[in-house]
C-alpha cells in the first residue's frame, strides 16, 4: 500500500456556479477518503506562498488576483497513490488538453481558470497541506467499505 495524503482546492468561482457537490463527488466516488475540508478567502500572503514556484511568470499576478477573488474550499483527500490518481481525475493544467471526463475536460474553457488545484506530487503536498491545514484540522478515518472500491 502507499497511501498518500493530496491537497485539493476548489478555485473561486466554483462555488458561484453552485458545483462543489459535483466536484467533490468525484474524488470520494473514486474512493478516496476526504479528510480534511475548509473555505477559505486567501490572503495574499498565502496565495504568494502556495503558487510562488510560478513567481516572475507572466501569468503570475493574474494567478494570484483569480486566486484571492472570492471564497476557495481546500480539501485533503487521502488514499493509495492518491497524488496521481487524484491528477488524473482533474486533468491535465492546459484545458484544450483535458479530455472529456475530467474535471477540466468537463467544467472549465480557460487555464488561467482551471476551477481546481491538486498537489503535483507527494512532496508538493505534504507542502501545500501544511500551509493550509493545522495537524488537528485532518480527520484520518477508517472505512469499512474499502474491500469493495
Ligand atoms: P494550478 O494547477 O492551480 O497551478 C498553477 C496555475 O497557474 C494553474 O493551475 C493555472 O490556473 C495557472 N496557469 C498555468 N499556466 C498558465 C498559463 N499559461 N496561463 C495562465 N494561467 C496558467
């Protein structure tokens, strides 16, 4: 088993359109165990740290104005391999690349508003889930239905 923790965030705007529900039922349809969950408005600071590997872009400072417009909902989702799996679910980052069927391919037209944002690897997020996320803020449970997914 290699179970790993992803740090998810539903973008701004997804909210607004009223498909949280829908997003966040693909990740435990998939049958990965959600546990962590907030919404958040992100300060600046926060926003500066989460995307700063994309500092000095020239898309940057839009990132950080999208990023900060409105309310987020940042998830932890836990699971076997959940960083790759939970990737594949979103899509690829380039919109016109994500098929149908992923979140992107299904929801979104614009990279610059890709709707959500998943953890690029184990070590991106054990990162991003600190900075979002106190250790007592994660609720690790035990699920009795795992012999079935
Ligand atoms: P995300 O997975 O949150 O990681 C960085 C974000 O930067 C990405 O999703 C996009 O929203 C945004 N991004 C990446 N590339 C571009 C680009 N070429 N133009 C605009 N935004 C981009």
């Amino acid at each position: 088993m290699n179970t790993q923790r992803s740090f998810v965030m539903l973008k701004p705007g997804v909210l607004q359109r009223r498909i949280v529900g829908d997003i966040i039922s693909r990740f435990e349809k998939k049958g990965l165990n959600l546990v962590g969950l907030k919404m958040l408005t992100i300060p600046q600071s926060l926003a500066q740290s989460h995307y700063g590997e994309h500092s000095g872009k020239d898309f940057f400072q839009s990132l950080i104005s999208y990023i900060t417009a409105g309310p987020v909902v940042a998830m932890v989702f836990e699971g076997e391999s959940a960083v790759p799996v939970i990737r594949k679910l979103c899509g690829p980052t380039r919109v016109e690349e994500a098929p149908p069927g992923t979140i992107r391919g299904d929801y979104t037209m614009h990279t610059a508003k890709n709707i959500v944002h998943a953890s690029d690897s184990p070590e991106s997020a054990e990162k991003e889930v600190n900075l979002f996320f106190r250790p007592e803020e994660i609720f690790s449970w035990t699920d009795g239905n795992s012999m079935w997914f």
